[in-house]
C-alpha cells in the first residue's frame, strides 16, 4: 500500500485578522467619541489656597475657624453651632456664615473659613460644611490638618 494521505493536497488553514483589528478600532473609536470628561465638584465653586505670587497689594483676609468632631458637631470659633448629626441643614452656621459674609463685604475685605474636620467624622457633615460656605458666598476655603 502506498502512503496516501487524502489531505495531503489540502492548504493549512488561515486566520485572516484583518476584520478583527478593524473592529476593536471602531470600538476604540466609539468609545473614544461617546466618552465626555466631567469637571468634579464644579457646582460648588470654590477657591482653594495655593501657591501664587503676585505683585497687587496686600488684602486683609478675615479668617474664621469651623471644627467638625467625631460626633458631627460643628464647632465655629470655639462654640458649638450645630449638634444634631442629623441635620444637614446646619441652620445656625448658614446664619453664622451669611452674617459673617455680609459684614465682611460691608468692611471690603475677604472672608476666609478654615475647616478642621476630624478624620473620625462622617464625609457627609464635611460636605454639608461645604455646601453652607457656598450658599454664604463664601470662596476661599481653607483645610487644617
């Protein structure tokens, strides 16, 4: 018997990639095209410190000292504004903040509130803070350690 092999005059099989590298570019493409880049925290509209020099005079700056503890108290210059941990409101402070935002653009200088937030609070009560220095119009925010 002679060695007769029936697939012996048959080609190896090809892969063609072609269409495969075609298409994971359009997916490259889709989602290149469908993806848009958000600014974060862009609603609160806050000025935080940083490094500039300048060659203007000097302003005053005001500075007023907000603590939030471990337990959600707020804490604005050494007496207790709001205790209730469940009120995110903090209507004290937004009277606090707003009369002390008032006042200093009566006397044309620039507010400035300094937040001490123990590492223990919740993240919430920060951003409730936060959210009061924005409706106080206040823009220079500023974090202790």
């Amino acid at each position: 018997m002679a060695d007769s092999n029936p697939f012996a005059d048959e080609q190896e099989p090809e892969l063609d990639i072609s269409p495969l590298i075609d298409v994971a570019f359009l997916l490259l493409i889709y989602f290149l095209v469908t993806t848009t880049l958000q600014k974060s925290e862009a609603d609160l509209s806050l000025t935080l410190p940083g490094v500039e020099k300048s060659d203007s005079k000097e302003v005053k700056i005001d500075q007023m000292l907000v603590q939030i503890s471990e337990d959600g108290s707020v804490i604005v210059n050494d007496e207790v504004a709001d205790s209730d941990p469940n009120d995110r409101i903090l209507p004290n402070l937004t009277d606090r903040l707003s009369r002390y935002s008032a006042s200093a653009q009566i006397a044309n200088t620039e507010t400035q509130v300094i937040i001490d937030c123990d590492p223990e609070a919740v993240g919430q009560r920060f951003i409730d803070v936060l959210n009061v220095c924005a409706k106080a119009n206040i823009k220079n925010v500023s974090l202790a350690n």
